[in-house]
C-alpha cells in the first residue's frame, strides 16, 4: 500500500473530527456520571454525634475524645519512661569471655582484646595501669574467664602473677 498525500490528509482529518467530538462531549456533557439501572440512590443519613458514637461502639470501635486520647498518651508515656528507667538499674548488661593468653603476648595485646570484648573500656587504659604496678612481665599464658562486672584489680589478678 503506497501512502499518498491525500490519504494521509484524510486520515489526519478523520482524528482532527474525532478528538474535536470527544472534546465536545468532555465539555458540555453532564459533570456527574448517572447509573443506568434501575437503582435508586442510597438515602444519606444524618447522625447526630451521640448516634455516631452509639453506632461505632456497637461495631467495636472505641471514641476518645481529643482531651481523653491525649490524657491516655500521657499515661502510657509516663509508664514507658518508669519501666526504661527500671531497667536501666535492673538490667545492666555484662559481658563475658574467655580470653586466650599465649606466649609472646603483651599486656597491650591483652588490654585491646579486653576492649574488643567490652569487658573494658579502653585497652590502653589499662596496660597503663598494668605498667604502674609493675605487672606487665608478669603475664600468664592461659584461657581465662572475664567478663565486664569485674573491677580493674579483679581482672589484673586474675590475668596476671
């Protein structure tokens, strides 16, 4: 099939027809779409508030009122803060390992892999303490177990000579 120029006119005629009669239709045709059957629109009730609330207690909801919901928040805020501080005293966390002390290993070596297992906070830390008692050369090779609830004596002594 050869295209022609009077074909493609034709053809560009036929949807400027087209799109003006959809437009036509778009513009002046009703602005609220109708049902055809048969049915007759539902009746629209008008509660009043006290119905309202009778209506949706029945089915299972609850109504607060603004005031109601803000009192309840505000309760329940108050009892999370009350159990997080309650565990914050109760449950602290402590940690335990067992620490593989071998030959050739440092105080320092010791120190941060004491750190590494949050039984401490600072590894350095405590090879200083170590070096201020004089210690440091007095290392066991061994497994040892320790855990975080420990003091600095406690873990020195355990660890060391």
């Amino acid at each position: 099939m050869t295209v022609t120029s009077n074909s493609l006119r034709s053809f560009a005629g036929g949807i400027l027809i087209a799109t003006s009669l959809i437009g036509a239709v778009y513009l002046f045709g009703p602005s609220e779409a109708s049902s055809t059957g048969k049915e007759e629109p539902a009746e629209v009730q008008k509660l009043s508030e006290d119905e309202m609330v009778k209506k949706l207690t029945s089915e299972g909801y609850v109504i607060h009122t603004e005031d109601q919901w803000n009192k309840q928040l505000k309760a329940m805020n108050e009892k999370q803060d009350e159990k997080a501080s309650d565990k914050k005293d109760d449950d602290k966390v402590v940690y335990k390992t067992m620490l593989t002390v071998s030959t050739g290993m440092t105080s320092i070596d010791v120190g941060n892999a004491l750190e590494q297992a949050n039984i401490i906070k600072n590894g350095l830390d405590f090879y200083k303490e170590v070096e201020k008692r004089g210690l440091e050369n007095e290392l066991r090779p061994g497994t040892f177990e320790v855990e975080s609830g420990m003091s600095t004596d406690e873990i020195i002594s355990t660890i060391f000579k």
